[in-house]
C-alpha cells in the first residue's frame, strides 16, 4: 500500500517512513493553541539537607555564584532524607539527638545564598517529631518560622521526605491521615503567625502506587497544599545498564508513570499543582560513570519535556552533592549543567502539542515549546532527541516551520564516540567556563529556512523557528 502524506499524518507524527543513510520522520504539531502553560522556575532543582553541615560554596565561591545566577529562576528544594533528621537550633547548642543540628548561621548561609543567586528557597521539615498521641510535634518548626520571619527571608515549605518508605528504613510510621494532618498544622501555624510565603507541597512520595500512600494521603489533604509532589528516578544506580540510559523501553517507563499518577490525582479530585519533587537518572546517589556524563542527558531532557505536558515543576536532584549533581566534586560543570543551561535560556512557559509525543515507542523524540525571550513572539524551540546510531531526518509538515530560519543548539559528547564523556560540545565546539569562572555565549548555527531537520545519531539539543509566527506564541 502506497501511503500519501495526509494518511501518514492521521497516524500520528514521527512516522518511519523507510530505510536509507538516515532514519527519515514526518513530524506534525499544533502551533495555534498551548496545551500547558509550566511556572518560570518549572526547571529547579534540589540540595540534600546534609550539606548544611558542610563548606558547600567554599571551594570557589565565584564560579559557584556564577553558575547558579545563570540558571534562575529556580526554586531550590533543601530536604531529603536528611530533613527528617534536622532539628533547629537557635541557641546553637548541641541538642543532644540523633538528629543533624541547624544553627541560625547555617539557616542563614542558605538564604545568604539563594537571594545572592536570586533563586527562591523550599525546606523540608522534619516530619519525625511526633507527640505522645501520634501527631506531628510543630514546636521545632514553629522555632524556625519564627527566626525566618525576624529576619524576613520568603520560605516555602515542605513537611517530610518520602513517607511511604519509613516502614522500610526502621522509621516512624506515618500513615496518610497522619501525614496529611500534620500538613493541616502546619497551615494552621503559618496562618496564625500571618506569613507571607504560605505555599506548601508534599507529600514527595517516593513511588507513586507503594502502600497506597499517594493516593490515600490526597484523598485526606483537601486544599490545605498547593501542590503535590512525587519522586521519579528511572531505577537503582547499582543495577542500571549503560545501554538502558538511551533505552526507548526505559525512557517510556516515566510515560507510565505519567498515567498512573493522572488516574490517582483525578480519582483524589486534587486541583492543586502537579510537581515532581526529585528526580534525576537514578536513585542511590546516581551511577559513578553514567550519571555525571553526557549520556544521562537522554533521560533529563526526555523527562523535562514529558512533564511539560502536566506539571508545573521538575525538580532536579541535585545541584551539588552525588554523582547525578549538574556540578561536579570541584564545583565545576558536568554535560547536565550545559543542558539544563540551555533549556532555561531558550524554552518558555507555554506547552505546545507535537503530535504523538506521549506515545511509547519513540527512538526520536520531539517536544515543543514558545521560545523564550530575546527570541521575539512567535518563536518556537524544539526539544529533540535521536536515540538511534544513526542520523534521524525529520519532515516538517508545518509551513510556519518550514519558512523559518532555524537557530540549532545541538549538544553531543567529546569525543563524539564517547557517550560517557564528562565533556560536551554545543555544535561541536566543546564547552567550558571563561577563566574557569565565568558563563560563555551559548551561540547556534543558524540555518536557512528547510523542510527538514537534520539529528545527528544519538544526541539530543534544541532547535529555534524564530521567523515561526506561531499563534500560540504571540500573546
């Protein structure tokens, strides 16, 4: 059967159409209306709040600040596992528990930081503090509120980490009506205490389905929190395969996920916000070799434009600390940084509809976006990604794209063999600070107006239509 373009269309985009030096696809999308619109900061990221204990800008305060500052607006997630073992300590004494001791000036360092930097700042409280009943013991918190309010630092908050797992780690236990009502408390404080910044999210379960956590704990929480959160990781970082950080099958277990947290959300009747509250390559700190190199780049960018579809934020874990940290033990920028770099100078707020993109099964993926300012109104930047070991050709089927010139962002490892390389070229110039310190101009390749864009085999990067006069992007 001979097949005409508008028949492949109705079957979806990115359609194989044969075999030759390329792989060749026909990609269609909707440039008229968004389907999502995703907050400025929807790329953030996260700390460990272990690191409060440790000289974490010292190294070279500068190149730290430097690259930081390039990446806002984020809003930094200080928590994890850690934050349920903190306890505040205005006086600075040693409390005298098993516990991690904040002291003012460590609380202080955090919001020295992110206001210099001009990110925003939610912290984890310590859910663990229980009273005698079973019911969360606020006393600590309302400690910290209280110098946070004298010293007038904006803090949103969060209350424990992955709750569905304390049975596993000899924790205490904290069902979903527990949880949900220490939240209720805490609301309550912030209410009565009149402060300014009352945005709460959590419960940042760590598997969405484990002991019906997730579902059980919206079904308690009503509108006391603005936003929910979850944790997504792509498996164990001492049972991943390096083949599997490219791997369709593996990539396509987050668009299930996706599903399964759509069904609970709507069977909860939760209006709030959809954020994942942590997520990286894979969960255990990340993979010595893979997760700091050029090839985790597969999962970070697929992910970001799945979640675009739904959620608000993505949380990436983490910016300084394990091996899928975007800076390196130095404090020096690992390929994550570059892309995510990238992503938050080119990608905007409003979702567009690439046809298809939610199907499994996709060895090229496309997501689209309005492009950010400077790129002026009616820009559109694509999100790509060829999983394949060779070049991908895709067909425009869009005029609007097709007539417009195109800026090409396009990142692969150096050497271009080395997909573990912890160096990666944009356009095939590698990338480095300026005298070790200081953010380079991230420059494209501009190419003239074609119906069609060239992948190279297995990279990924990000290709602007500024002549594209989308509708969609014009308001």
């Amino acid at each position: 059967m001979v097949l005409s373009l508008t028949t492949l269309i109705l079957f979806g985009t990115l359609i194989l159409l044969e075999e030759s030096d390329g792989k060749q696809y026909l990609m269609s999308m909707n440039l008229h209306e968004h389907v999502h619109i995703v907050d400025e900061d929807f790329l953030s990221l996260t700390i460990d709040a272990s690191v409060i204990k440790h000289r974490w800008i010292t190294v070279n305060a500068d190149r730290m600040i430097n690259m930081a500052k390039a990446l806002q607006p984020v809003r930094l997630r200080v928590g994890g596992t850690s934050g349920d073992f903190i306890i505040f300590d205005p006086d600075g004494e040693n409390i005298g528990r098993s516990n991690l001791t904040m002291s003012t000036s460590q609380w202080d360092g955090i919001n020295r930081f992110t206001n210099e930097v001009g990110w925003t700042l939610i912290f984890g409280l310590n859910q663990l503090l229980r009273t005698s009943n079973g019911e969360w013991d606020s006393s600590n918190a309302e400690l910290l509120i209280d110098y946070t309010m004298k010293k007038g630092y904006q803090v949103a908050w969060e209350l424990g980490n992955e709750p569905d797992c304390y049975v596993e780690g000899n924790r205490t236990h904290v069902s979903p009506q527990q949880g949900a009502n220490g939240f209720r408390i805490l609301r309550d404080l912030l209410i009565e205490k009149h402060y300014r910044v009352s945005l709460l999210a959590g419960p940042d379960v760590a598997v969405l389905n484990r002991l019906n956590y997730f579902s059980e704990f919206l079904l308690a929480i009503n509108d006391t929190i603005n936003a929910t959160t979850w944790h997504q990781y792509y498996g164990s970082s001492s049972k991943t395969k390096l083949q599997e950080f490219y791997s369709c099958d593996k990539l396509d277990s987050f668009l299930s996920q996706n599903v399964l947290l759509l069904e609970i959300v709507a069977n909860a009747s939760f209006t709030g916000d959809l954020w994942i509250g942590e997520t990286s390559s894979t969960y255990g700190g990340g993979e010595a070799l893979y997760s700091s190199s050029f090839v985790s780049g597969f999962m970070w960018i697929d992910k970001l434009g799945i979640a675009a579809y739904h959620h608000k934020k993505v949380f990436r874990q983490e910016f300084i600390g394990g091996e899928y940290s975007l800076l390196d033990g130095d404090q020096k920028p690992l390929p994550d940084y570059w892309l995510s770099l990238l992503y938050k100078q080119l990608v905007g707020t409003h979702v567009l509809n690439v046809d298809g993109a939610l199907e499994k099964g996709r060895d090229v993926r496309i997501y689209a976006h309005c492009a950010k300012y400077p790129y002026p109104k009616g820009s559109v930047v694509l999100i790509a990604l060829n999983l394949f070991d060779t070049e991908a050709i895709v067909t425009l089927t869009n005029d609007e794209l097709i007539n417009s010139d195109q800026d090409i962002y396009w990142l692969t490892p150096s050497p271009v063999t080395n997909i573990t390389s912890q160096v990666v070229s944009l356009n095939g110039e590698p990338l480095n600070l300026i005298n070790d310190v200081d953010i380079p101009v991230l420059k494209p390749l501009v190419i003239s107006s074609s119906a069609e864009i060239k992948l190279p085999f297995r990279s990924f990067g990000f290709i602007v239509f500024k002549k594209a006069n989308a509708t969609a992007c014009t308001t």
